[in-house]
C-alpha cells in the first residue's frame, strides 16, 4: 500500500508541476510564438492538455483501494451537505464572474500578437472572494470520509492550491498593478465575506 501511495504522491506532484510549467509566462510565451498564427490556440491546448493527462493520475488514485482514515460522525453529515452545496454555489457563481470561453481559451483562438488588455474582474462572486474555484475544490477535496489515497490527494491538491493562488496573484498583480493590491486589501483570498466589496 505505501509504494502505491507513494506512486500515486508522485503522480500528482508531476501533474501540478507539468500544469504550472506549461502555464508559467515565460514558457507560455515561448509556447505561442511555436504556434505562430495560431498562438491563440495555446490557452485550448493547455486546457486540453491538462485534462488528458489528468486522466492516468485518476487512473492509478482509482486503483488502491483502502478503509476510511478519516470518518466524519453522523451528527456531523449536516456540514457536509452544507459545504458541497456551498462548492456548487462557488462553481456556479464563478462561471458567471468569469468569461468561460476565454477561461477554456475558445475566444483566444482568434487572438492576436497585440490583443487588447483584459480588464480586471471583480463583480459577482469575486467581490466576495477571490478564488472561488480554488476554495469550492478544498471544499470538496475534504468534505467527505477519507481513505490513505483521498488524503495524499487531498493534502497534496491543497497546497498545490494554495501555491496557484500565490503566483497566480504575483501575475495579477504584474498586469494591473495597484488596482490589483488594493482588490487585495479589500477582498479575502479563500474565505467568502458576507458583504460585496464595491
């Protein structure tokens, strides 16, 4: 059981460390200039890509098998529902704040070496947190009983996370500056405010 887990660590540490690779500025840049003309096809390819090679890792996690480490008690079971309701809410309110077909890079497959500048989104969910995706994932990574595999995933997942929101708020902040930091004052990272920021 320990050498599986261990393949199965390993295995996602690849899959976080390939999907941050290929999505680092610098790489993605070069990425796109390999694509010439069709540079705006490099946001699709990523996604795709990250999806297929997603799938041997879920391949493997299905695979071991193992009793429940962590088990929440039955008076408990409400919180669960709550938080995966909570998720749904999340992923939801999300696809609204989020321009999906530039997100899945469908509007990027017409892009241009000089695309105009995004504009920095901060309406809807994302008045109330910053992540929602990343934090409705947490919620439904530790939401549940856990077996030895759902830990690995979980725990590694998480801060695989949490790193994300880190460089990917250093990038944020690279393409808008203050009005990205003071977003920052004003807005929790993970937990949601009640009230929107205006």
């Amino acid at each position: 059981m320990s050498g599986e887990l261990t393949g199965l660590a390993c295995a996602w540490m690849l899959w976080c460390a390939l999907h941050s690779l290929l999505a680092w500025p610098p790489l993605a840049a070069a990425g796109k200039r390999r694509l010439g003309r069709a540079q705006g096809a490099y946001r699709l390819l990523y996604n795709l890509f990250a999806l297929a090679s997603l799938a041997p890792v879920i391949v493997l996690y299905s695979q071991i098998d193992g009793p429940a480490l962590v088990v929440w008690p039955d008076a408990m079971r409400p919180l669960l529902w709550v938080a995966h309701g909570l998720a749904l809410w999340l992923l939801l309110a999300g696809s609204r704040a989020y321009s999906m077909s530039e997100f899945l890079g469908i509007t990027r497959l017409q892009e241009s070496r000089h695309a105009a500048p995004r504009r920095l989104a901060v309406s809807g969910i994302l008045g109330r947190v910053r992540h929602p995706w990343y934090l409705a994932a947490l919620l439904l990574l530790w939401s549940r009983d856990l077996a030895a595999r759902d830990l690995v995933t979980a725990t590694l997942l998480s801060v695989y996370l949490w790193l994300g929101s880190v460089f990917e708020e250093r990038r944020l902040i690279k393409e808008f500056g203050a009005a990205y930091r003071r977003y920052q004052s004003s807005v929790p990272r993970f937990w949601p405010r009640l009230r929107k920021h205006r």
